[in-house]
C-alpha cells in the first residue's frame, strides 16, 4: 500500500512542475491508476481484517497503450525537425525517480508472490505485470524526450 501511496505522491507532486500538457497528462494518468491500485489494496486489506481472508479480486492490465497513429507519428516527426516543446531537466528528474520507485514496487510484487498463499499469486503478478508495465511507459517518456526533447502524446488511457 505504501509503495502505490509513495507513486501517486510523487505524480502528483510532479504536475505543477510539468510544462507541457502531455507530460501533465501523462502524471495525472499514472497518478489515477496508483491511486486505484491503493484502493483495491485498501479494501482488501480491510476484508482480510474483518473475514481474515483476502476476497477474489481480479485487477485489471494497465488501461494505457501507445496510440501510434499516422498523425502522431507526424506530430514525433515534427517535434524532431523543430526540436520545440523541450521537458527541462526537472521533468527528467521526475520521470527517473518515478522509474525508480516503480522498480522497488515491481521488485517488492516480485517478492510477495513468493510469499503469499498460492490463491493469492494471480492477483499480485497482476500488480507486478502493471507496475512492470509502468516502468515500460516511463523508459518510453525518457527515450521520446531524449530523442524530441518533448513528451510524447500519444499515450492515452
């Protein structure tokens, strides 16, 4: 629970310095699903104090997918060719440090798998598929900005 808090923190705290709007909606979209992952946890965790067992949950994979379309792929091309709309280094620092939350989170998921009953294992390699997925994201961010200076907006959930 404390790791998903830890994520949605830091995305949120993460918007008012982004200065483009599709690295802002691309916080507040990661801020979103940590934020549903910490109320799927929450609840379950309730249940588990109050029936001592952990209801069946299913967790849906990540709703994000990269919409690489003709035009956004013009818009990239573009982006390339003007080199405008650069992130600063702070938009960087965040996504780094994201990524590297997201990778304690992932490796955290990675453990509990291990550890809990083997009813219990689907739904946390569900959570770890997910935050796996979240670093994928995040290393795309970092290589879009690398190579245009900008976030990439074509990431939609």
């Amino acid at each position: 629970i404390s790791y998903e808090q830890r994520l949605r923190a830091l995305y949120l705290e993460a918007i008012p310095e982004i200065t483009s709007e599709a690295g802002k909606m691309f916080f507040r979209a990661m801020a979103a699903e940590e934020q549903e992952h910490y109320e799927i946890l929450v609840r379950m965790l309730k249940s588990h104090e109050v029936a001592g067992e952990l209801p069946p949950h299913s967790l849906e994979t990540s709703p994000f997918h990269l919409a690489l379309t003709k035009a956004s792929l013009r818009k990239v091309k573009k982006l390339m060719k003007t080199c405008e709309n650069f992130a600063d280094k702070g938009e960087v620092a965040f996504l780094k440090k994201a990524h590297a939350i997201e990778r304690e989170t992932s490796s955290f998921y990675e453990q509990l798998i291990d550890r809990v009953e083997p009813q219990f294992r689907d739904l946390f390699a569900s959570f770890l598929r997910i935050e796996r997925e979240h670093e994928r994201f995040i290393d795309f961010q970092l290589n879009m900005i690398a190579i245009t200076g900008s976030f990439y907006e074509g990431i939609v959930a």
